[in-house]
C-alpha cells in the first residue's frame, strides 16, 4: 500500500508581501493568486523494518532513522522532519515505521511557493494513510505552523492555503491569525486568454526568500514609511486584480502587475537587482506591459504580461541573459490525495 498526494504551486499575481506578519496583523493583508500544473508530491509506504526513511527524490537527498529514537531535527531534510514531528505529537500513540518520499516540479527558491506547497503535501500524505479528520482549513493552518512557527523559518502565509485549496483566489489576512480564502469564478475564456498572455520565465538564478522577508519586516516594525505604504498600495492591487478578473478585463493585467512591481520593490532592498532590472526593461521594449518577480523576489521565476502575440518577441528578446520559459496552465483544484494498492 502506498498513500499518496500531490498538491499545486501558485503565481501570486497581486498583493504579494501583504500576508507576511507583522504587516497583516497591524493592517491586514490581501492576495490574489491562482494554481497552475506544476505539483508537490508525496507518498508514504508503511514499512516493518522498524525505521522511519525520508527520501527527497528529486534532491537525491535520504535519511534513516530508527523509529524508537528519532531526533528532533534534521538539517538536510528539515521540512519532512518538521511535518513528521507534528504528527508524531499530536497524532500517534506509538512509534510506527514508514517511507516518505516526496519530489517537487520547482526547485527551491523559485518563487512559486514551493516549501510551502511541499509541507501541504506531506500533511495530506499523513492524512491519507492515517484517515485523519482535517479540512482545508485545518491542513492550511497547519502547515503554516509547522513552517513558520515549529521551523522557525520566514515567510508569509498565502502558500499554503494556495496549495490546499488550488484554483484562483482572493485571500484575506486579519490580525487575529484569521484568513479567509474567497474562490472567484472565472470564466474559462479569460482563464484561456491569460494564459496566452502571461509569460512565465525561469531566470535560472535562486535566491534565499527568507533574507528579503526579515528585512520586510524590520521594515515595518521600524514602521518606515515607503515599505509600509508600498505594501498598502499592494494589498490595493490584489482589489484589482480581483475586479478585472472577474469583469473579464484582462487587457488591463499588464498595467496592475507593473503598478504592483513599481511598490514591491519599495518593501525590502533585495527584491530587485541590476540583472532584474535588465531583464524586466528588455522584456517591456519587446511588448511587455507589466510584469514582476514571483516570489519574495531577488531571483527565481519572473512574469510578464505580453499582449496579442508579443510573449514570443519577449521570449526571443530574454535569450541572451540565459533563462527559459515555462508553459503553464491554470488548475482549478488543490490538495489531493488516493491510496494505491
């Protein structure tokens, strides 16, 4: 028996940095994000070896520990230990024995939400194999504690709840930890002409999102004025983003994307450099009207809104600073999960 689930990385099209604390919890923040086919999976194998295997396939990362004396850590695996940990708490009476393997289509620091999305996975690998009573909600939630709060590792809270729930969504963060996700029904057709105009770009670079983050937040502890109100302007787009969407305004994306990217960089000083900057004006003088990094920002993949058939000028134009795009569409669904026999 293999238990198994997948769940789907996300563009943040509006309002991204507007759901990292303290910001949404002194003004509340907004997102607007939407799946697309590229997936985090996950598959647990019970075992009766009596050890507990992490595997990270596409890392060709693996550990082995004896079930009896896990440790609380892992440095190399850190996110399949963090999940394990939590089950292990408040879900096990007793030690048991299995194989988790999990591999994902993006690697780390891409910008699509990836950690985040893989730790959804993992959850709903355990909640397969152990038939546990958990919701999207409660899988959202979840995953965001054993990230951000068990790991202690930085970043904001709209990742999770896009892998959970999938498709495209309007996400309100309140003060009291409350979010509330609010799916829009988009009509297939703008679905369809987004996609034929939105550009995803691979830059082939990373970028360590925490670093960008801390500094975020420091920004508005220290309440600096232009990073506080860029994220105010910020969570203002994701309003209309939301509205153009569901008027079939898509014409209209290019120019709110560029609004939005001209305020992101406002909020932390790595979120731009001069290699960005380079690609973000080749790709505006080839059609591009709007465009930004996916992400925290500083690498990873960039987006570019390319009106009628310009999206192949721009990719022609991008060559030479050695990046690749990736076709994508647009998901409708979130978390899954099945058993194989």
């Amino acid at each position: 028996m293999i238990c198994r689930s997948r769940a789907p990385l996300r563009l943040g099209l509006a309002g991204g940095g507007t759901d990292v604390s303290p910001y949404s919890d002194q003004y509340g923040g907004a997102i607007l994000n939407a799946t697309i086919d590229a997936y985090a999976y996950a598959s647990i194998e019970p075992l009766d070896n009596g050890n507990i295997e992490f595997a990270a396939l596409d890392k060709q990362i693996s550990k082995i520990y004896p079930a009896l004396s896990i440790p609380d850590s892992d440095r190399k695996l850190p996110l399949h230990m963090g999940v394990y940990q939590y089950i292990a708490r408040e879900y096990l009476t007793k030690p048991v024995s299995f194989r988790l393997s999990t591999y994902v289509d993006a690697p780390p620091g891409s910008g699509l939400g990836s950690s985040s999305t893989l730790v959804v996975a993992m959850l709903g690998a355990f909640v397969e194999w152990l038939n546990l009573a958990l919701g999207e909600y409660d899988i959202a939630r979840l995953a965001y504690q054993i990230e951000r709060i068990d790991l202690n590792m930085s970043g904001g809270k709209q990742d999770q709840y896009a892998a959970t729930f999938g498709g495209v969504n309007f996400m309100e963060f309140f003060s009291n930890e409350k979010v509330i996700v609010n799916p829009l029904r988009i009509r297939s057709e703008y679905l369809r002409e987004m996609e034929s105009c939105l550009l995803l770009y691979n830059t082939k670079t990373s970028r360590l999102s925490s670093t960008i983050i801390d500094e975020q937040r420091k920004n508005v502890e220290r309440k600096k004025n232009t990073a506080v109100e860029a994220m105010h302007k910020l969570k203002e787009q994701a309003v209309r983003m939301k509205e153009v969407l569901l008027q079939g305004k898509i014409g209209e994306i290019g120019e709110i994307l560029n609004f939005g990217w001209h305020y992101k960089k406002e909020m932390a000083s790595g979120i731009s450099n001069p290699m960005i900057e380079q690609m973000y004006a080749a790709a505006m003088k080839a059609g591009a009207i709007g465009g930004k990094v996916s992400g925290a920002g500083g690498g990873g993949f960039m987006m570019f809104y390319c009106p009628g058939n310009t999206r192949f000028e721009v990719i022609k134009t991008l060559e030479p600073f050695g990046g690749k795009p990736k076709k994508f569409n647009f998901t409708k669904s979130g978390l899954s999960t099945w058993t194989s026999q």
